[in-house]
C-alpha cells in the first residue's frame, strides 16, 4: 500500500473513531446525577476534547487538499523582474544587530540591482542608525512618534517608495542571496492573484526548547512546524499567514486593502487576511531563505506568545474571518482552527487537571467504566496518534505537542480569555533579540507546573494505594494519564531551570575551503563551524603553535572570500584529521562583510526533523545527567 492510501486509510479511520468517541462522550458520559461543579468540570473536559479533535479534523482536511493546491513557480526572462523595495523594519535594535540584515541584502542576487532598493525602516528615527544605513549605502526612512507600532512604520514607508514589490524583514533576519530569485518569479506570469509570498521563519540558533532541554541535536526549532507544516497547509484553503518578516508583497495588493492595518498588534496576520478577503492570494512556500535570532529568555518568549494569541484573536475578530463571505468554508474553518488553537493551552490544563481531580478529590468527570474507555477511547486515541504522524514530516509528534502545550499553558490561558471577552492589549513590546549571556534558568516560571508536580504525585500515590490486580487494570486509564502529564510537567520544570548560556555567538557548521599561514608557510584545509568571533577547521597535517599564537586564515567560499587575523585556542586529534580552534578578527571591513556572509547565507545546521530513536527515557537521563554535571563544575 502507497504512503499515500495510508495516510487516506489512517485519516479515514481517525475521523471514524473519534466521532464516535465524541458521540459516545457528549451523550452517554456526562456527569449530571453528581455536583453542579463536578458537572461543571465534566462539561469543560468534553468541550476541550471536542474542540481538540475537529482542530485534528480541519489540518486533516488541509492535507487532503494540499495536493491540488500548488502554486506554479514560472520560468520569467531576466528583463522582466520588476523593481523591488526591501522594508527593514527596526524599533529598539542594535546597530549590530541590523548590520547582518542590511549587509545580507545588499548581496541579494538579482538580475539588475540597481531594481533593488533597500530602506531601514526606523520608527526610533536614531541618527546612529541613519549613520549605519549610509555607511552601508542603503536608504533610511525615519519616523517620530510613531503610534501605530509596526504597521505605522511600513505605511509611512509605503508612502516614500513606489516599487511594485516590497520585500519585509524584521531586524536580525539575514537573508540568503537567491531570496528575491526565489520569490519574486511569483508575482510574474501567474493566471492567479498573488498578493504574497511567505516564506519560512527560521532561525540560526538554538531556541528555549532545544537549548533549555538540551536537545539542539534532537528536535527541530519549535517554531518549524508552523512555517514549514501549518502555514504550508493553509495554502490549501488560501489562508496561509503572512508572519511579518523574510515575505514579498503585492504593492498594488496593499495599497487596495488601505495599506497595512492598524487596531491589533498583530498587523501581519491580519494583513494576510485582508488581502485573501480582496481575492488575493496568500502563498507560503516551505524552502528556507532567510534566518535569524530567535528569543533566548523565557520572559520574552512568554510575552511575545502573548502578543501572538491576542493579536491573531484581535484580527480574527477585526476582519470577521470565521463567518465572512469573502473566503471559502475552508477558508472560515481554517481561522476558526486558528483561533481555537489559542485555546489548546486551556485544554491541556483541563487534561491535566482532569484525572488529578478524579483520583486525588474523587470528581467524576464521566460515567463510564474500563471496557467502555477501551472501546470508544483507545481506538480513537491511537489513531490520532498515527495521524499526526501523517500530517508532519517527522518536525512534530504528538508527544512535543502536548510538551510545548505544558510549559507555555498556564501563561496563556487568561490572556486568551480576556482577549477572548473584549478586553485587549493595545501595545507591546518589541521581541528581544540579543543573546543571553548567562544562565537562563526562570524559577518563578516554575511555580505552576512544580504545583501541578506535586498535585500529580499525590493523586498517583492515593489512586494506587491498596490496588492490586485487576484492579490495577482497571485504574490503568487514569494512571495512564496521570503519569503521561507528569512527563510533560517534568519537561516543563527542566525547561524553566534553564541552562548556562557562555557562548556570545552561534556557532554553526560549514564547510568551506580555508588556508593557514603559519610562521610563513601555508597550509590547506577545510572549516568545521564558523561564528562571528570564532573558527574550527580541519588540517591534515599537524601544525606545533602557542595558545594565544596570531597567524593568518583565508576562508574563500563559493561567492564569499574573507581575510582573518587568527589567535590560536587548542588542536585535538581526530580519527580523520587535526581539529584545529581559534578566535578570528576580520582584516578589514569588505572581509567583515564578508565574513558575515560566509557565516549566514547557508542553510543554518540545526536538526529540520525529530530524532526518531530518542525516548523520554533518553530525554529524561540526559537532562539529569547535564544538570548535574553542570551542578559540579559551578562548584569547582
């Protein structure tokens, strides 16, 4: 049997089970002979399960559509790329910071450059960074007293610049060269109405769930199963999102729309949404072409989860996009899901709350017994399970759902909700993007999951006292689920102890051609990992130096060639040559340029899918196992 009618079969039976599961449970379970709260908690459980399995529902459906929904990608003469305006939006970032984006677009491949028109976008209107964009040879447009946030800085851009094509990039996004080559063929030739080209957010370094639960090697960025799963499927119902940077945009498209929106603090996903409801298409493509720093505080992270789930609610609501006209059912259905998603922090605490409640308090959140569970509840779960196995290419599994779900639950739940009544936030914060320096352990994060830890233990301790059997058996359920949540949590609490963050730069894996010069005499070989202030290469030959001994390195690229003042560090030997360690200093500023290129444009070196040999066993040890060796050399 092809993938394919596995996947049909798979999807096929899922909906048969869980529909009869959902049946069974509305129906025939709830508790109405108990205590009004007792009902009550039994009633929100039904609902969490409900809305859960029709969000399954809707991506299955997208997934089943996807096929037929592809946007060609034309072969377009040379003459006939139009002029393009590239949008750098910055509010509070560092020079150094906005150095790497600016530095990447001025090398953007494209067939006439003089068609490119690069604009720092800054509505901290710094004079620091009107320098920095004349240096780099590149246009600034600076705003005072900006009230619209993002959206007010790109509409006042918007009415500066007159290309027929706009390029977005937050500050800290590099793109690579072939970007504009890769995108701008959309918008030409095309029987459809392409309003926008998004592509993937990427990020080059290791995010909160990778680095915090040691786990860089294992899963990819938390984030990739949005951009390069989710969004893609939404290209099925034309409802793909526009995410704010690394995308290309319809002037013509924008400017029939009233520009970028302002009332929500998501203007992005909302700009996606008008323009889908002005019969323009919102396209996302899954090849990465830009990358940049994702958040590295908890703090941050938290509050920039927050602006997503009120801003999406926000624009969900401004453009009626669940009950409008001017898109497809599955189009409605898709920003139903949508806002339902914000909602499935809620639902994992009702799934969490729920057997500790039935065995630590005795609730009864529903009439039924062991073999019923087996016959309604097992079927649809396991096959749930293999679903979403189909829907991701390996980025995602069940499991890191409900993981990720766990450590963000309890601070989303009453933004959601407030949100949800009326009560909104009208500003926020930019998103931090600088390197943290030092451990990025949050204990006051850890509060609710080390409560819900407790809760759990005690509810499995009093459940399985004076159970022997088939008793067991018959508390299997529960049990099951008691300690399938306390996994999670213990997740949760290793990702708020954080980890100790020592390295100023991200390392990531090249290889590129390099020469050393030593003592006069030059020496062949090849990079290992590369970063701003550091290089690891390889020689066949061994080369005696002194720690701190200056020697010179050439790295020469493809397209990028860069002259480094070296500072040697420590050599080990490998099975297969001389690993070989040094700090590196540009000579001048075209070798820092470079440099910077060689470093960015490539295809960032963290995992793009699930290890599938690692077990919660595997990530349980292995935690234990750093935390403590990180224990022992603090104290050394």
């Amino acid at each position: 049997m092809s993938l394919e009618k596995k996947r049909i079969l798979c999807f096929a039976l899922t909906f048969c089970f869980s529909s009869i599961y959902l049946i069974w449970r509305i129906f025939f379970t709830l508790p109405w002979k108990t205590t009004p709260l007792q009902l009550f908690f039994g009633i929100l459980l039904v609902i969490a399960e409900a809305v859960t399995t029709l969000g399954v529902f809707e991506l299955m459906a997208s997934k089943m559509r996807f096929k037929g929904r592809q946007l060609e990608f034309p072969d377009v003469p040379r003459e006939q790329f139009p002029d393009v305006d590239i949008f750098i939006a910055t509010h509070n970032e560092s020079e150094k910071l906005l150095y790497t984006t600016i530095n990447a677009c001025t090398y953007l491949t494209y067939p006439d450059k003089s068609k490119v028109h690069i604009y720092v976008c800054d509505d901290g209107n710094r004079q620091e960074i009107a320098d920095l964009a004349e240096k780099q040879g590149v246009g600034y447009l600076g705003l005072a007293d900006n009230v619209h946030a993002k959206a007010g800085n790109y509409n006042h851009a918007l009415s500066k610049t007159s290309s027929p094509l706009i390029a977005t990039f937050d500050a800290g996004m590099i793109p690579r060269k072939e970007f504009l080559m890769e995108t701008v063929p959309y918008f030409l030739q095309n029987k459809e109405k392409v309003g926008l080209i998004q592509t993937p957010q990427s990020f080059y370094n290791q995010d909160l769930f990778q680095f915090n639960l040691y786990s860089e090697r294992d899963i990819p960025n938390e984030q990739d199963f949005f951009s390069r799963e989710i969004n893609i499927l939404r290209n099925s119902s034309n409802s793909a999102a526009y995410t704010g940077s690394n995308t290309v945009i319809s002037r013509k498209a924008l400017e029939e729309i009233g520009g970028f929106p302002y009332g929500t603090i998501t203007e992005d996903f909302e700009t996606s949404i008008r323009l889908q409801k002005a019969g323009y298409i919102t396209y996302a493509t899954s090849k990465v072409l830009a990358s940049g720093l994702s958040t590295t505080t908890v703090k941050s992270m938290i509050r920039q989860r927050i602006r997503w789930a009120r801003g999406v609610i926000q624009s969900i609501r401004n453009t009626n996009a669940v009950f409008t006209r001017k898109l497809s059912l599955a189009g409605n259905l898709s920003y139903l899901n949508a806002y339902f998603y914000w909602w499935s922090f809620f639902n994992r605490m009702i799934f969490i709350l729920a057997p500790i409640l039935f065995a630590l308090f005795d609730f009864q959140l529903a009439r039924c017994g062991f073999w019923e569970l087996m016959i309604f509840w097992l079927p649809s779960h396991l096959c749930s399970s293999m679903s979403m196995r189909y829907l991701s290419t390996n980025i995602r599994n069940m499991r890191w759902s409900q993981i990720i779900d766990t450590i963000l639950a309890p601070y989303l739940i009453f933004p959601v909700l407030l949100e949800s009544i009326g009560i909104q936030q009208k500003t926020f914060k930019v998103t931090e993007k600088k390197k943290a320096s030092n451990k990025t352990t949050s204990f006051w994060y850890i509060l609710p999951h080390g409560a819900l830890i407790v809760l759990s233990i005690a509810a499995i301790i009093r459940y399985v006292k004076g159970k022997y059997g088939m008793a067991l058996l018959f508390s299997s359920v529960i049990l099951f689920w008691l300690l399938y949540n306390l996994i999670a949590l213990t997740y949760a609490v290793f990702f708020m102890l954080g980890r100790d963050s020592k390295r100023k730069f991200e390392r990531i894996m090249a290889k590129e051609n390099v020469k050393i010069c030593v003592h006069g005499n030059w020496q062949e070989g090849e990079t290992f990992d590369v970063s701003e202030n550091g290089i690891a290469f390889l020689l066949d030959k061994y080369i005696p130096m002194e720690k701190g001994e200056e020697f010179l390195i050439v790295v020469q690229g493809n397209d990028y060639h860069a002259d480094l003042k070296a500072e040697f560090v420590y050599v080990k030997q490998t099975p297969e040559a001389f690993y070989y360690a040094a700090t590196v200093t540009p000579k001048e500023e075209t070798s820092f340029q470079n440099w910077m290129q060689i470093i960015h444009d490539r295809e960032h070196s963290l995992p793009k899918e699930m290890d599938p040999w690692m077990t919660v066993y595997d990530d349980v040890c292995r935690n234990i196992r750093m935390r403590i060796r990180s224990a022992r050399k603090g104290n050394q």
